[in-house]
C-alpha cells in the first residue's frame, strides 16, 4: 500500500481509505480529515472506518455507486446491529423481555 493512502494510528496500525473503494482525492482529504482530529476523537474516527471495512465486500457489488454512500450505509448498518444489541440488553436487564420481543427465548 502506498504511504499516501494510509495515515497511521496511535498504535500504528494502518488507516486506509474507506471500502478501500475511494478515490485518490478524497483519500488525502480523509487523511488529513483524521490528522486534523484529537487524539479521543481519531479514535472513534477509526472504529467509524472499521464498521465500514465490515461490508467492503458486499460494496464491491456496487461499484456503481458512489464510494461515499456505500460507507455511509455499511457504517449505519453496524450502528443499527449495535442500537438492537444495546436495547435487547436493557429489556433484559429491565425484566421487561418477553418472548414476542425475544423469539430467542
């Protein structure tokens, strides 16, 4: 991988571009996006890039459509899987699970 496409993190692993679908461009403008953040916050950047990479397969199905999109969608799906963990853990710590919401049960 060429340095330009990648920044490195506090523990030094590589941050590349999103979906490794990105063009050139935009990849120097994530970089400097993230060399611009706080350290906290170029953290939580990079769990954001990971929750993308998750579905970079299921983007390259789409080549076709903007890169931006695919990331944004593969990102909200994750935060959508973590939002139902959050409330399926909170329901059963509340007591208030029962097994219409919770057909695992």
């Amino acid at each position: 991988m060429p340095a330009q496409d990648a920044t490195l993190d506090a523990r030094g692993s590589a941050v590349t571009d999103v979906l490794s679908l990105t063009p050139p461009r935009h990849r120097a403008l994530g970089s400097d996006y993230r060399r611009a953040l706080r350290e906290k916050d170029r953290e939580t950047f990079d769990r954001i890039i990971s929750k993308a990479r998750q579905h970079a397969s299921a983007a390259s199905y789409c080549a076709h459509m903007d890169p931006t999109i695919l990331a944004i969608l593969s990102v909200l799906l994750e935060m959508e899987k973590d939002i139902a963990k959050i409330k399926e853990t909170r329901l059963l710590l509340s007591g208030e699970a029962d097994d219409e919401n919770h057909p695992s049960r």
